[in-house]
C-alpha cells in the first residue's frame, strides 16, 4: 500500500562558507553541485517533483560580489530554468554584518535585521520583476517584528521555524552574534497561520508558517535509562536538528524514519545519495520488509 506524505524540500542558495573571504567573488560550488543533484532526484522520480529554493539577496552578498542580486545575475539562465520547471524560487536572508575585519551576525539591532530584509525583497524584485512570496531567514532566527515586515512586503509562506528549537544567546564555535535565538519548543509541527502578537503560536495573520521538519539527534534507540545517562554524560544534551541532506547517512535515515514513516527507522528506506548502490544492494538482501520513499508532486495544490 502506498502512503502519501507530502514533502517540501528547501534549498537555500548561498555562498559555500558562513563568513567568506572579503575578497573572495568565488561562485557557489554548493548550488551549483545542488542544482546537478536535484536534476537526478527530479528525473529518478520520474512524476515531476518540485523544489523549492530560497536566494541569497542581502548586503553580505553586495559587499562580496558589488551586487544583492548578484546569484540571479550569475545564475539566471539556470533559475529560469528551475522556474520553468514549476520550482519555487524565493529568499534566504542573513543579519550578517561586517565589523572591521570580521563577520558578525548582528540580530540584536532590528534596524539592521529590518533593513537586511528590505534590500532582500528589493533585490528581488529588481532582478526578476515578480513580488517574493516564500521566505527563509538564516540560522532559524524570527522575531515578531521581522515576520510583520516579511508578510507586509508580500510574501505569503515563511519557512524558518524549526520546532524544538530551544532558546540560545549564540551559536556554536567561534562565531560571533548579537541578539537571542527565540523558544521554539512549542511551535506547531503542522503548516499554520501565526497569532499577531506572537508568531509562534496559531492566529489569524495572513502568512502561513510551514515549520521545518526537526528530530532530536543524535539518535539514541530505545534502551534503559542509564545507557541514556552514559550517552548524555559523553555526548552532551539532544538537540532538535532539522531533517537535512547535510546529516550524515545514519543520521538522515534515522530522521527519516523519525519524522516521515514514524516509529522505528530500521523499517524505512530513504534514497541515499552519499552511500552508493553496492551499500543499497547490500541494505535490501537483509531486510525484506522496507518501505520505499518516492517523491511525487502535489495533487490540486495551489
Ligand atoms: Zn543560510
């Protein structure tokens, strides 16, 4: 029997490394070896399937390349064709800042955040003469005030959120960043329309949140409580991460079996791209009952 789940998958356009070069013009070796890869997935699943990609349009993009539209000026004969494949093409947009010689990512200033946005959509609407309708900003960082201006500027589907999130004043490494990462723990797992004073929570706001879909890793399988308590002791506290190809093998097919099949991820075949075909063949001589996931396009979708 054959179950339907429907699925968006994102793709945000972007330069290959957080915090490039100042001199750096390189192209996007990343969108570029994406665009290859999802022609395959497209083709292989042989029904039409639709992608979604999210452009990076912001100043960090004018200050690299002289230009925020500058991936539409390098890339548009490879975006009209995704357009023209009936891919969804919107923006991507990062709060970072340039201080001295280094990148920081200054949310705590909402003008800064505010005005990021702004040349976005401007950018935007320059480089392809349509209004943006789907936007993601970067590292799942929202606040209510930007989510009011992203909807004000036209865009109908924001696609940052990713449930489970906890609270965070950073991120990990060496990064440096202003402002607070927001509570996600109880944001909705399903599409919804956000309240007004809070976008968290269900309302009556125009623009729909579709959550990105997240799962605790890394996994720990059922097993007793102080196995649990050794592995939290050695590898520090689960965190939601989103379900991403840039997981590694086992813990994409894990999320898979977590988010898309449910229950036990041993049962669920995911189309592994890294693992090659001598390791699936291998993969179905053991396990007679898998389940197969295909990619298909919406029915009467709008
Ligand atoms: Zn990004």
């Amino acid at each position: 029997m054959t179950t339907k789940i429907p699925a968006l998958v994102c793709v945000d356009v972007e330069p290959d490394v957080r915090r490039p070069d100042f001199n750096s013009r390189d192209g996007w070796k990343g969108f570029e070896e994406s665009l290859r890869l999802f022609e395959e997935l497209r083709r292989r699943a042989g029904v039409g399937a639709l992608f979604n990609w999210f452009l990076r349009m912001d100043p960090q993009v004018e200050i690299l390349y002289g230009s925020a539209a500058w991936a539409a000026e390098r890339y548009g004969a490879q975006i009209d064709g995704l357009r023209a494949a009936g891919d969804e093409v919107g923006l991507h947009t990062h709060a970072w800042r340039r201080t001295g010689g280094a990148w920081v990512t200054d949310h705590g200033d909402q003008g800064w955040v505010s005005r990021r946005v702004r040349v976005s959509f401007e950018a935007y609407e320059r480089a392809f003469g349509l209004a943006c309708l789907s936007f993601r900003f970067g590292d799942h960082w929202m606040n209510d005030e930007t989510f009011g201006l992203v909807e004000s500027l036209g865009a109908r589907y924001e696609l940052t959120l990713e449930p489970g999130q906890r609270p965070s004043a950073g991120v990990p490494g060496d990064e440096v960043c202003t402002g607070r990462f927001p509570d996600y723990a109880k944001v909705p797992r399903e599409p919804y329309r956000p309240a007004r004073e809070d976008f968290r929570t269900r309302g009556e706001r125009e623009m729909w949140v579709i959550p990105v879909s997240t799962t605790l890793l890394p996994p720990w399988p059922a097993a007793p409580l102080y196995r649990r308590a050794v592995w939290r002791a050695r590898y520090g506290r689960r965190q939601y991460e989103p379900l991403s190809l840039a997981l590694d093998p086992e813990q994409f097919r894990h999320a898979v079996g977590d988010i898309v099949v449910g229950g036990s991820a041993r049962e669920s075949r995911t189309p592994s791209v890294a693992r090659g075909r001598r390791a699936r063949r291998a993969d179905d001589a053991r396990a007679p009952r898998r389940r197969t996931i295909g990619l298909t396009t919406p029915e009467g979708g709008t």
